[in-house]
C-alpha cells in the first residue's frame, strides 16, 4: 500500500487541499438539513437530496466521496437507492454509510451485502458522524492514488471488519470449508482465545458441529451446538451461519452467541410446565369428586323426594275430597296451594333426574338414528297438547345423525312442547328442517309464538330458567334438557334471529360420530 500511494508531495499536497463531495439523503428535510449543519465543519462540498431517485441523479453528474443515505425512505429506500448505485459504473465504489433507526442483524447483513461500509443509529451523536465522515474524507483522497484491485480489496477488508464489529455476537467469518478468515473482539471474550490466533484455524475447533452453507443454499436456520472454550470446557451456542459473496471469493459468517441463560430459562420453563400440569391434574380430580358427589347428591335427592311428595299430594287430593262442604273459603284455598306446589314440586323432581339422565348418557350404545321417526314419536307423546291447541307440526325430511333414540325423542318432544306452551294468541305452527353444513348438520323449529328476548337468549338454556313463569306452567328444564342432549351429541344450540314473529331455535350435530 505504501507503494502504491507513492506519489511527489506536491500532488499529495494537492489533493489533501482539495474539498471532496459528500451526498447527503434523507426523505426527512429537517433531518437532512441538521446532517448538513453537523458536516459543515469539515468544510467539504456538501450535497443534498430529499429522495433515492435525486441522489441517483448527482451520483450521475458528480464524483462522490461518500453517501450518507437514510434506509428507510418512500418511493425507493435506501437499500433499493444504493443497489443502483452499485450498478453505475461511476458509484460503484462510492462508500455508503446508512442512516437507520432501527437496529437488525438483517438490515445489517443487507446493507453490508449491497457496500455499505458501515451504520449510523439515530439519534445521530455529530462528534461520531464528523469523525467517520472524515475518515471516508480521507479515503476518498487516497482512493485517487490506488490502483482499482488495491481499493476493492480494501473496501472489502473494511465490509468485513464493519460487519463483525458492529454485530451483537461473536462474529466469525470463514472460508467455504470452514477456515478462518476474520473474527471480531466478541469472539475472543467468548473462547478466550486471541483473534490472531483463530486465523487460518478451522472453526470447527470451536464449535465440532459447525456444518459449511451449500453453495449457493439459503441461510442456515439458527441452531444450537456445543462450544468449546480456550480451557477445554463447553457450553450451548446459538449459531446462525450465512453466505456472503464479494469480489475476493465466497465466504460464510457465521454468527455465536452463548446460550447458557436461555438453556437455563429453558429447564426453569419446563420444571414450572411440569409443576403447573401436575397441579391442574390434581385440580381436576378434586373437581372430579366434587362433581361426582354432586351428582350423586342431586340424584339421591331427586329420587329419594319422589316418594313423600307422591305422599303429600295424595293424602291433600284425599284431605281436599273428604273435606268437602266443612272447610272454609281461606282453608280451601290453603289447601289448592299445598296441592298445587307439591304437584309442582313432583314435576321438578321428575324433570332433574330426566335431566340428569341426559347429561349422562353414554356414547358406547350410541348408534345411527333416523330424525324423522323420532320427530314422530315426539308428536306423538304430545298428542293431547297438540289436539288442545290445534297446533300444526310441519317437519320436512329430516337426516339420520348417530345418538341415541330416547334422547333424540327427549329433544324434539321438548321444543315442540315448548314451541306449543309459549304461543301467541294465534294458532300454533311449528316447523321443523335441517341443512347439510360441511362437517355437522343443522337443525331448526320455527314457531308463530311470542318469541324471546334476544338479551335472554343465553338466560333460557339455564337449569330451572323460565320467562314469565306465572303466566305459563313448567319446570324451567326443557330447554336445558335441549342443551344437555345437543352437548352430549357433541353440538351446540342457540336461538338465532328471526324476521318473523315468533322464535328459531336452532342446534347442530356433527355427521360423523366424536372421535
């Protein structure tokens, strides 16, 4: 080098006086104005321009020394911007230094891809950005005097050197079989060896895994391998390797960091999954038992109450009928009520245990049921209410889905006699169809009766749930019956709008059975 820039003192002189061209683009004016006011002092010949496609312009008519190029910019950003000036024959060696404010290993090895020579973070510090700028100043001076081979091996040199020092990691560059080149100061703080003594070393020596990229192959994905140190002890290392191909050859970068913390994080995470899962499981078994004493509960109090609420409701019909003409108008009417509540009580009694018949019924007897027979069942169970209140049943053809017969006749019969309790002054009609819909079935039955408000259409699936209760009979279950059966057959039901009068109830099966 020193003979190529041998040259007499009064050239030198010369061209050390002379101010060199500085183009400076950033999309932002303020910004670009405050870079020119940190670069005056340097007393260059400053050049401005507010988008990529004016920067290529002046690097067309003027001899740059060096670009300061913003990365992110509308239209054509600054890794587009410097990609065609790379292609002019007359910036193609123009040193380009980023501006960006995002800091990335991708942008990183991008911008170093495409020549720059290095990245300035904003907030720009003006003491660092004089200070590089100067330095490429200076080159620019010296480039005038070195032969073309001498320069694109420098430029190359500084890429490389950028690239590792400005990397998060330790940085190790390597030939295509894996010999080292280049390596940067994290590299010896992690190995404990002298970057001097890594050259021409193979780096499997650092790390044995260590695999080189298929020519012209993608980036390795990051991986993690074993590294050994200067003292012969290892630890985990995360290791991302990448081609980069320059006018010198191809190499590989390859990028280490240590990951002992996360390793550690790793294990903490896993200990804490185990921890969690296990107290989940004992969770559900106490949840278990709880539920199946429940059960057992609700089951021994809904069948063990039939007996003496059979036994008060017969022997107050009797008391009511042998009593006649002695009681007064206040102890008859006492007497209705005790009839009327225990009656009622023994309908509460018979629809828990039908509803808890629902809820658990197997899927081991579950077999291939045909809708239509059991909406003919259920109409039939229903006749009585049907010829009372003249109700006219339209179903079309229904699908056969896989349950079970009884509970399948428990739905229908259900909506119907819901559909049937709450009417309208007019006469009631029911309709009742199914849609193929991919994967499940699903069901409807329209009715012309007073509908439901849509703030309690979640409200009416509820045990013992029941809108104007003093005004119609029941038990509050048929609808949560509805939904025990439709869940158990793995659906689901809801009530959807409607632009008639009335309600639509709807609920789905699938058409194959639950795994």
């Amino acid at each position: 080098m020193k003979a190529a820039m041998a040259a007499p003192s009064e050239s030198i002189a010369t061209i050390s006086a002379e101010p060199v061209k500085l183009l400076l683009v950033d999309d932002d004016r303020d910004a670009l104005l405050a870079l020119q006011a940190i670069l005056e002092p340097l007393n260059q010949e400053l050049m401005l321009a507010e988008s990529g496609k004016e920067a290529l312009r002046l690097c067309l008519d003027h001899n740059i020394a060096a670009i300061l190029l913003d990365v992110r910019m509308p239209e054509m950003d600054g890794f587009e911007t410097a990609e065609l000036i790379r292609s002019r024959k007359l910036s193609r060696h123009t040193p380009i230094l980023f501006l960006t404010a995002y800091r990335s290993d991708e942008q990183l090895f991008r911008g170093y891809d495409l020549g720059a020579v290095d990245f300035l973070f904003k907030p720009i510090v003006p003491e660092v950005l004089q200070s590089k700028v100067s330095v490429f100043v200076e080159l620019s001076r010296s480039e005038r005097m070195l032969r073309r081979q001498a320069e694109e091996i420098a430029r190359t040199e500084q890429q490389f050197r950028a690239v590792l020092e400005a990397a998060p990691d330790a940085m190790v560059i390597t030939s295509e079989d894996g010999c080292i080149e280049l390596a940067n100061s994290r590299a010896d703080a992690l190995f404990g060896h002298d970057r001097r003594a890594l050259i021409k070393r193979h780096i499997r020596s650092l790390i044995p895994g260590w695999t080189p990229v298929e020519a012209g192959g993608a980036p390795v994905p990051e991986r993690r391998l074993s590294g050994i140190r200067e003292d012969g002890s290892s630890f985990p290392a995360q290791i991302t390797s990448n081609p980069v191909a320059t006018g010198g050859g191809r190499f590989i970068t390859t990028a280490i960091r240590d990951a002992t913390d996360q390793v550690r994080t790793e294990a903490r995470i896993q200990q804490i999954n185990q921890e969690l899962e296990r107290r989940v499981a004992e969770r559900t078994a106490a949840l278990t038992y709880s539920n199946e004493a429940l059960r057992q509960f609700a089951w021994a109090a809904s069948h063990d109450l039939q007996e003496p609420i059979r036994t008060v409701l017969s022997y107050s019909q009797w008391l009511a009928e042998s009593s006649k003409g002695t009681l007064s108008g206040r102890e008859e009417q006492m007497l209705d009520v005790i009839q009327q509540q225990a009656a009622r009580l023994h309908q509460l009694l018979g629809a828990l245990q039908q509803y808890i018949q629902v809820a658990e019924s197997g899927e081991s007897k579950w077999s291939e049921v045909d809708c239509n027979a059991a909406v003919q069942t259920a109409t039939s169970n229903l006749r009585g209410m049907i010829e009372e209140t003249g109700a006219v049943i339209e179903c079309a053809p229904l699908p056969r889905v896989m349950g079970t017969n009884i509970i399948l006749v428990q739905l229908f019969q259900n909506l119907i006699s819901n559909a049937i309790k709450y009417r309208s002054s007019d006469r009631p009609k029911i309709t009742i169809f199914a849609e193929r819909d991919d994967d499940k079935w699903t069901f409807a039955v329209k009715d012309n009766g007073l509908g439901i408000d849509p703030k309690y259409r979640e409200y009416v699936f509820g045990v013992f749930k029941r809108l104007n209760a003093g005004q119609h009979a029941g038990t509050g279950m048929g609808l949560a019956i509805c939904k025990a059966v439709v869940e158990r057959l793995g659906g689901r039901i809801w009530i959807a709008p409607s632009e008639s009068p009335g309600t639509l109830i709807c609920f789905s099966l699938p058409r194959e059975p639950k795994p």
